[in-house]
C-alpha cells in the first residue's frame, strides 16, 4: 500500500505502456520492437476493457512465472531512497516530526542522507516529505511556510485543523484517511483531540529547504513596546510569555 503525492494542481497526465503501445499503428510497432512474426504478432494483443494500470489479471499466476527485481547499488539508489521511519527524530513540545529534505547544512548527515537530499535540490519541481506526530492533547502550533505548499495524509488518530485568516478563523475535525492543504503563507494549527496520537504524513512543494515562521518566533521577535502599543497592554505584562526553546 503506497500513499503518492504528485507536483501538480493540474489533473494528473499518465502514459502507461499499455497505452504507448495501443496508440503506436501496428507497422510502426512492429519496426520498432521488431518480434518473431512481425506485424501479425503485433495484432494478437488485444486492449483490455479495463485500466491495467490499475487492474490485476484474475489468471495472473498462469501469465507470469518468474518475476525478480534486482536491487541496484546502493550509491544509485541513494537518490531515490530516504529511511524516513528510521531517520532522526525532532520532538517539539506535543509531539515529534521526521522529514526527508534538502538541507543547506549536510553536517551530521550520514552518505545515503547527503546523497537523497542533494538529489532533491537539483530538481527544480520535487517534495520534501514528512511525518508529523501529535501526542494525545498535544498542539502543533501556529505557522505558516514562505515556500511550500503543505498536503497532509492522516494515517492514525483523530484532531482538529485550524486555518488561521486575516480576521476569519476556520476549523475542521480530521481522522484516518482525510487529506489536508495549506496553500503557501497560510498559517495553520493541528492539535490532536483523541486518546491516540495524531499521526499525519505530509508533503511540501519544494526541493529547497523548507522556511516556516511560527507563532511563538513571531511573536517574541516584535519588541516588546511594539506589542504594548498594539495589544493596549502594559510593556511589562509582555514578560510574562515565556521565551521559546531552542
């Protein structure tokens, strides 16, 4: 069971080979793979009825009797590969986030880490991909990204999302299998409301490192005469919010 996220608003564009194939004029096919019989081997495939990109043959047993995948060397795969379930974990208070990403500093990077996250950054239009995980009654905070848009997958649990506008605010409960999306510079909260934790898998549209500004940073960067004068509060009072760990 894979779950798939694509770089794209547009309705997906698939060629399968089934279909580069039917679409090929029998001659031209022929040449081209140039099989025992020619042209009249070519006319024995029949187009199935129904999507083979989808749809396994009831009698696939008696088609195919012998199926290996030789793995590739692994300096290959790197590229294409990331452990993200067995990759470092970065916990925040209420909960924990690992992602597979580009980043600017490769420094405590193993080879296979450098490698997958070079890989992204030479692509202009790719994804970095994360898991989020929100304890029972845990918050993940408000925030927004400068650079990414955000699409989420909720595997387990069950919590509330909320979208965060200039005067409006919106919120929505979410459970297993519901699909999330922020648009870029959307700020955004998730908090979990089950006795499970809330666990998502997310992806951002960017190859880059990923920027987000979130409410706790925000907030302590505005001096505090600033906030005073917005908020009708004593200059003092602003002590008392305590700073954010580092």
């Amino acid at each position: 069971m894979f779950l798939l996220f694509f770089t794209t608003h547009e309705e997906l564009q698939t060629l399968d080979v089934d279909d580069a194939f039917f679409s090929t004029p029998e001659d031209i096919a022929a040449r081209a793979l140039k099989p025992q019989g020619g042209v009249n081997f070519i006319r024995t495939f029949k187009k199935q009825a129904e999507d083979q990109a989808v749809n396994l043959p009831s009698n696939l047993d008696e088609l195919v009797q012998n199926a290996t995948y030789v793995q590739s060397p692994d300096n290959l795969v790197w590229q294409y590969f990331y452990d993200l379930k067995g990759s470092a974990e970065y916990p925040f208070p209420g909960g924990i986030f690992q992602w597979a990403r580009y980043r600017v500093n490769g420094t405590g990077l193993n080879e296979t880490e450098k490698i997958f996250s070079e890989s992204l950054n030479k692509h202009e239009n790719t994804l970095t991909l994360a898991t989020l995980r929100i304890f029972s009654n845990g918050l993940g905070q408000p925030h927004f990204h400068f650079n990414a848009n955000e699409m989420g997958y909720v595997i387990s649990g069950c919590g509330q999302a909320g979208v965060i506008l200039s005067g409006v605010t919106s919120h929505f409960n979410i459970g297993i299998g519901d699909v999330i999306f922020f648009p870029v510079g959307t700020q955004h909260y998730l908090k979990s409301l089950c006795d499970e934790d809330l666990l998502l898998l997310l992806a951002y549209s960017t190859g880059n490192q990923l920027e987000t500004l979130r409410m706790n940073d925000y907030f302590h960067a505005t001096a505090d005469h600033i906030l005073a004068q917005l908020f009708f509060k004593e200059q003092a009072e602003f002590k008392k919010f305590p700073k954010a760990a580092k």
